[in-house]
C-alpha cells in the first residue's frame, strides 16, 4: 500500500466517489480505502482525494500528485517530503 519513492512515498488508493462524507476509512485489497462527497466529474473526485490524503498526512496540497489512475477508482498517488515510516503512522494498516 505505501512504497518509498525518490522523494517520497506512493500511496495505492481506491475511491468510493459519491460518498456521504469524506474520508479515509481503511484498506481494502492492499489499497487506502477512501470515501470521497465529490462526484467523478471533472476532476472533482480527485481534487479531493488531494485534500482528504494532505490532511490525514500533515503535508501540503502541492506535495501530491495523482501518478496513475486519473479517472479509475484505483489509484497511485505520489507524495514528497514524507517518509514511508510517518506515513504509515498517519494512516490506518
């Protein structure tokens, strides 16, 4: 689920758009299991996958990027300036 990358980690995801509120609620098949309010239109859904996965982590928005998985539920997500150790720390196993 998280890997060490160059400067940072990546992060397997799996969405659940729609959502009657937003969070990270576990992990499923080896993926962060998180539900987002935001529908998969325009980007909106992972906009705020950016926002739920920066502030469950202490990190800034701008230190996430989406490296696959734009419009699948399945995602990879790439996040500098954080070790595997605290990211793990920060996110339920």
């Amino acid at each position: 689920m998280i890997a060490p990358a160059t400067d940072g980690v990546i992060i397997t995801v799996r969405v659940i758009p729609r959502a009657g509120r937003s969070g990270i609620v576990g992990v499923r098949e080896g993926a962060l299991l998180v539900r987002l309010k935001a529908p998969p239109v325009d980007g909106a859904a992972n906009a705020e996958l950016i926002e739920v996965l920066a502030e469950a982590l202490s990190v800034a928005k701008r230190d996430i990027t989406i490296a696959s998985g734009f419009a699948s539920k399945q995602k990879r997500v790439s996040i500098s300036g954080i070790t595997v150790d605290r990211a793990a720390s920060r996110l339920p196993h």
